[in-house]
C-alpha cells in the first residue's frame, strides 16, 4: 500500500471507540442514556447535562445538508482529486458528520441528496468515511 499523504486525525481516546468500528466497516456514534440523542463529535457530556452514554450503531445513512466543490486543494496530495465535494450530512438518527462526497460528480450533489456511508481504508490502521448517492 503506497503511503498515505493526506491529513491524518489525531485521535484522542474519547474517540478511540468511533475509529475502531470504522475500522470493522462499521458506524457507532455516543448515544446519551438519559434522553436518547445521538452526538457527534464524541463528548463528555450530552446537550442534557447527562455524562451517562453507551456506543450504538447508526444506519450510515442521512441528506446533504449543505456542502462545497472544491477546486483549489489545501495540498498536492488533495490536488489530485479536484474538484472534490466536501459536505456536512445529517444523519437519520439526527447529529451531522462532514466528509466526502464520492462516487457521482461534484455537479450532481445538492442540498437533501440522500447518502450513504461508505468505508475507505486508507492504511492497515485507518479507516476514513465517506458518502456516497444512496441508490
């Protein structure tokens, strides 16, 4: 595998347990166990106040809330792929995640696109996400 040039996250280990299930191509977000919501990104605490949550699956599944094309990439190593959409989705279980859009022209994605999530793995270590046109 050719070594990967591309902005790696750094991964404190509150969040160790949404790389894992990335990982097994699988999608786990915090869920409060006081009033349900989901969160995303990993917290302490949830908007109720509750430090109480457990790790649950989500269906990777949501819209294109908003997003950009990007042209003129932050690197060479991004470059190579512009244009490329870059999106904020809300998921169906209600947080928004931001990642790629890939598998459609930039062109083709607009607001309340229905996506869904699939699995890049960039390296034996780690998996990325990204969202791709639900069929």
């Amino acid at each position: 595998m050719a070594a990967y040039e591309k902005f790696v996250p750094e991964i404190p280990p509150l969040h160790e347990p949404f790389w894992a299930a990335l990982r097994q191509h699988r999608v786990e977000l915090q869920q409060c166990r006081r009033c349900g919501q989901f969160r995303f990104v990993p917290s302490e605490l949830c908007p109720c106040g509750s430090p109480e949550y457990s790790w649950a699956p989500i269906a990777g599944t949501g819209e294109v809330y908003t997003y950009t094309i990007v042209h003129r990439a932050p690197t060479p190593a991004y470059q190579q792929d512009a244009p490329y959409v870059i999106a904020h989705v809300t998921m169906d279980e209600g947080p928004r995640m931001i990642s790629n859009v890939v598998g459609c022209d930039p062109s083709d994605v607009f607001i309340g696109m229905p996506v869904e999530i699939v699995f890049d793995d960039v390296t034996p270590e780690l998996t990325l996400y990204r969202f791709r046109p639900r069929s």
